[in-house]
C-alpha cells in the first residue's frame, strides 16, 4: 500500500508540474509515460519509508487543514524574523540563547518531522535533539522558560494542535 500510494502521489505531482497539455488541446504522451517511469521509480525506492500510514494520504480533511497551516506558519515565521532582526540591530542586544527541552504529544513521525521542521524554519529556534519519549531540545536565542510545560507552550504550542489534525 506505501508503494502504491507513494506511485499515485509522486504522478499527481510530476503530473501538475510538467501539464502535458497541448496548447491546442490533447496530450503529451511522453510527459505522462516518462512521469509514470519517474513515479514508479520513486515509488520501487522510496516506498518502504515513505509513511506510517499511506492511507491517510487520501483524507481531504488533511489538505484542508495543510492550507489553513500554511498562512499560520508564515505569520509567525514572520513574527519571528521582526524579532530576530529587533535582537541584531538593537545597541544591547537583548538575547538569552539556550537549549530548553520540550514536549510534543505528536506520535506520528511524519508529525514531529514536520513540527521540527517549522521550528526550525522560523527564526530565532532550532531543533537540536529528538529523544524517545517525544521531548525535543531546541536552541532559542532569547529563552524565556526553563520549565518545560511554559516554554512547550510557547514554541510547540502554536504548531501542534493543527499539525495534530493534518498528521493524526
């Protein structure tokens, strides 16, 4: 089933990317035989670590929650770029860098993937470690908690409960 639904997802895409439609109308034959080569491909060697469960792929309930994320995500990476740049160009530069340890009830690996992927992608955090029990050490440039339920709150807390509906 992973093969299956890794061949179906990576030929919607090579499908969107390349069009093969004919400005006159029809098809490009080609495009869509060597994008079935290139997605059973992709689907022979990668299908075995593609995903836990290949068939929540399918849900539409995800993609709606995948696009009510995206503006969320840049909201607060922006949010966090005005930061930043506030730390770097005042004369004191007010930072407290340190790693503080955090908790994620995300379970799913393609969950905590994506959540330590968000907080790194925004500015001013950086996730260092993951460890079994589902903490996650991040390096903060301005650290405002050292207790892990406060500083969960406010570096995962903000991602989690949408990653929660995406990936779970």
């Amino acid at each position: 089933m992973r093969k299956l639904s890794l061949f179906v997802l990576s030929f919607i895409v090579w499908f969107l990317l390349a069009w093969p439609f004919r400005p006159g109308g029809g098809l490009y034959w080609q495009n869509i035989a060597v994008g079935g080569a290139v997605a059973l491909l992709v689907a022979f060697l990668f299908g075995e670590v593609f995903t836990e469960r290949p068939h929540r792929i399918f849900r539409i309930t995800s993609y709606f929650w995948l696009l009510c994320y995206i503006p969320i995500f840049f909201y607060y990476m922006v949010i966090a770029n005005f930061d930043v740049l506030y730390r770097l160009l005042h004369p004191k530069m007010p930072i407290n860098p340190g790693i503080v340890k955090v908790k994620t009830s995300l379970k799913s690996k393609s969950g905590i993937t994506a959540l330590c992927n968000s907080i790194t992608l925004t500015p001013g955090t950086l996730t260092v470690d993951l460890d079994d029990e589902g903490y996650l050490y991040i390096h903060w440039i301005n650290v405002r908690s050292q207790d892990v339920e406060e500083a969960s709150k406010i570096i995962v807390g903000r991602f989690e409960k949408i990653l929660k509906k995406i990936f779970e």
